[in-house]
C-alpha cells in the first residue's frame, strides 16, 4: 500500500467516526426513552422503521467480526516474529512460530492465543474481560507513542531508518502529534481506570506477561553461552 492511500484512509475514518456517533447518539435520543442497554441502537432505530432494527444488528456482529479478525491476525504475526528463530528476536518459544505452508498464516500463534482467550472467558466475566482491554490498549497506544518519539530523538541524532513516509517539520512536527495525542490519551486512561479491579488485572496481565519474556530470553541466553562452551570444549579436545 502507498503512503498516500494509508493517509486518505486515515483521514476519512477520522472525518466518518465523530459523524456516525452523532447520527447514532441523536437518533437514539430522538427515538424517546429505553434502557440504553446492549442492543438500544437497534431497537431505537427500529422504532423509525423497522427493517433497520435487524439491519443494524446484522452490521454491527459483521463489524466486531472484522475489527476481532483484524486484532487477532496482528496479534497472531507479532507472536510469530517474537518466536521465530530465522529473525534472531527468540523472545517466545519457537513452538509460537509455525506458519501454514500455502498462505504462510501463523496457525501456531493463532491456537495458542484462541485458548487463551477460551480460558479467559471461561473462568471471568465478559464485561470485566471488555474493561481490561480497554485498558489495555490505552497502555498500548501509550507504548506507541513513547516509540514514536524515541524513534524522532534517534533520528536527529544520526540514527537514521528507513520508513515509507514519516511525519513532516522534523522535530517539531513529532512535537506536534505528541502534544495533540497525549491529552487524549490521558483521558482515556482517566476514564479506562475507574474501576481499580480493572487496573488490577491489566496491570498483572502486563507485569506476568514482561516476566514470561524476560525469563524466557534469559533462558535462552543461558542455553546459547551453554552450547558455545561445550563447542569450545570439544574444539579445544579436537586440537589436543
């Protein structure tokens, strides 16, 4: 994909997503009072006409299809770099890194994140599971942006890497999209953290989560340093 049509899409989500919260919010408040519980859109909508109650159901399960079919196969392929040995990174299991031969699609990484989230929904409740991920994500978007200015100080210093676009104005233009994303993302985190049991978990999830890693990679550092010792060991008995 070009650079330009990643922005135009960018853009126009950016111009559509207020739009259909404010049709979706009038609407509902046009339609008169109800519960405003899962499912009130649809049946606000339909109150107008009722063709548009099934409509909108039928949307909304194709949409949270995509958008967890789209967050599952990222998900998915970031496991399968972290494990795959050919890229050096071992940060996983090398288990995590098997891929289909036809499509190349990380199945490994696939049946091992769709347990995991079968035990999570299995053993919590669904809205707590929806809560933490919120959190979640905000701590994500956080990271993000954290390494977008990394990536900026680095570049100014002679670290340069090469990208298909990047932000304009240098410096200054970083400045300007972290001073415009920052705000927004402490809101979210203000509102993502009223709960202190959600913060519990997403901060347990993140902290087991970074130790699994890291004592992973230390294990494996301890098997590399093993297996050069006993190659030097045998090379040394070769020559005596």
């Amino acid at each position: 994909a070009k650079p330009r049509s990643l922005v135009v899409g960018l853009a126009s989500a950016a111009l559509a997503c207020p739009a259909v919260y404010v049709l979706c919010t009038f609407g509902a408040l046009a339609a008169g009072p109800g519960t405003w519980d899962d499912g009130y859109l649809a049946e606000a909508y339909g109150r107008f006409w009722r063709p548009l109650s099934p409509a909108i159901v039928a949307m909304g399960g194709a949409s949270n299809f995509l958008l967890y079919s789209t967050e599952l196969g990222c998900v998915a392929r970031l496991m399968q770099a972290m494990a795959d040995p050919d890229l050096g990174l071992r940060l996983l299991p090398s288990c995590l890194a098997g891929r289909l031969p036809g499509t190349g699609a990380p199945w490994a990484a696939l049946v091992a994140i769709t347990c995991f989230e079968l035990v999570l929904v299995s053993g919590l409740k669904f809205d707590y599971l929806v809560q933490v991920s919120t959190l979640l994500h905000v701590f994500v978007w956080w990271f993000s942006i954290a390494a977008f200015a990394r990536l900026r100080l680095d570049a100014g210093q002679g670290f340069e890497r090469l990208r298909l676009w990047e932000v304009p104005w240098g410096r200054l233009g970083a400045l300007a999209v972290v001073c415009l994303r920052a705000p927004v993302l402490v809101f979210f985190l203000v509102c993502a953290s009223s709960v202190p049991s959600v913060v519990l978990g997403a901060c347990a999830g993140n902290v087991g989560f970074v130790v699994l890693v890291i004592a992973w990679a230390r294990c494996i550092q301890g098997l590399s340093v093993s297996s050069l010792s006993s190659e030097a060991l045998r090379q040394a008995a070769a020559t005596e």
